[in-house]
C-alpha cells in the first residue's frame, strides 16, 4: 500500500537529492496532465502531491517516502512555450542528470492527459527512458472525459507508436482519478518496480 507516503524533501538537482540507495519510481507530466491527481489518487490521499506545487518546492525532485527503502518522486512538468529557454534548459540538465546517474531510479511513470497524448514534452521523457533503459509506464489519465471505446482506440494508437521505438520497455493502461479507474493496473506496476 501507499497510504504512508509523506512528503520528504525536494532537492534542485541530484547531488542534492537523499542518498541512492532503496528504490524509487519517478513520477513525470506535462503541466496540467493530471499528474497530482495520480498521485494523490494512487497513494489514496487528498493532497500528497500539492507540496510540490507549493512555492518555493516548485524545485526539480520531489521526494515522496513510502517506506525506509522506497520512493516516489514527482518531477516538474513543464510544456508549456512561455517557459524562459534558460529555466527550459535548467530543466533539461536537471533530468537529465538524475535520468543518467541515478542508480535506485527503477523507472519513470509518464502521465498524459489522454485527450491530448503524446505532446512535445512526453515525446522527450520516451526518448530518455529509451537512451537511459529505463523502464516506462503510460498512464492515459482523464479516461472519464472519453467513451469506453475512444479511451481504448487512444490506447492503441499510442502503443503502435511505441512498439516502433527501438529498445523501449514501455507498458500503458488507461486510468482516471476521478472515477479511480485503472488504481490495480498502477499499483501493480509500482509494486513490481518497487519490490526489493
Ligand atoms: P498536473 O498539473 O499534471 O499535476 O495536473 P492536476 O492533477 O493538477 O490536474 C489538472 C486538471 O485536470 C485539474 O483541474 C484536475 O481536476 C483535472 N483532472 C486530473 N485528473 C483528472 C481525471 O482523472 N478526470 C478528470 N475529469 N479531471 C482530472
């Protein structure tokens, strides 16, 4: 379970981050995806994930404790063209340098709002976890918006496009926080991530 996860710390870049050691999952989103709601949602509490849009911990990692040897981490979600190129870039070094020496970082939960899936920004977070095999988890958030059937073609659509990249290990699933669909689905990934 993750009812216990508490806000521990945020950290501006991973030398800043706690220790490497245990596990840890991290959490990444366009603005505005659905990514708190996730979160909130899968560790089954109102507000865990506002402390990161808190400000002053807007910062680049924000450190989630599940248990003395798991983590979950809620990455800033940029995506937007307003952004200033050198906070875009700040942005870039920062990942990139968690992505790359991070040894505890079993994977990278990518949430998109499944109306708008696919956009610039997940783009990049994919061809990360492709360069840095990492294992990656889509959830399709927002399900409730769409029809049973269109949530399912979007679904599709997007697994084609991923089966084309190369050496992704990528799985997807469907999910809503509002009507709290597709919790199993995440927590079993989470689960099999996490599991010393
Ligand atoms: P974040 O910026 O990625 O953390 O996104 P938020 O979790 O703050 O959600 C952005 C907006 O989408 C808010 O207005 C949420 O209420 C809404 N939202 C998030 N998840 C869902 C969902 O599963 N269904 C619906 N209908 N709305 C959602």
């Amino acid at each position: 379970s993750y009812r216990n996860t508490r806000y521990m710390m945020s950290a501006p870049n991973v030398n800043d981050a706690p220790p490497d050691e245990g596990f840890e999952v991290a959490f990444a989103g366009r603005s505005n995806a659905g990514k708190s709601s996730a979160i909130n949602v899968i560790t089954q509490q109102k507000a865990l994930a506002r402390v990161s849009k808190t400000p002053g911990r807007t910062q680049m990692l924000n450190f989630f404790r599940v248990d003395d040897h798991r983590r979950l981490v809620d990455l800033p979600g940029y995506g937007y063209a307003q952004v200033p190129e050198a906070i875009q870039k700040n942005w870039r070094q920062a990942l990139e340098g968690y992505f790359s020496e991070r040894r505890s970082l079993r994977g990278v939960f990518l949430v998109m709002d499944i109306r708008h899936p696919m956009t610039p920004f997940d783009h990049r977070m994919i061809e990360w976890c492709r360069h840095w095999e990492l294992p990656l988890h889509i959830a399709l958030t927002k399900a409730d918006k769409l029809s049973r059937g269109a949530a399912l073609q979007t679904l599709r659509t997007v697994e084609a496009e991923l089966k084309a990249q190369q050496g992704l290990n990528f799985s997807l699933q469907i999910l809503s926080a509002l009507k709290r669909i597709g919790l199993e689905e995440a927590w079993a990934v989470l689960d099999r991530w996490l599991e010393m």
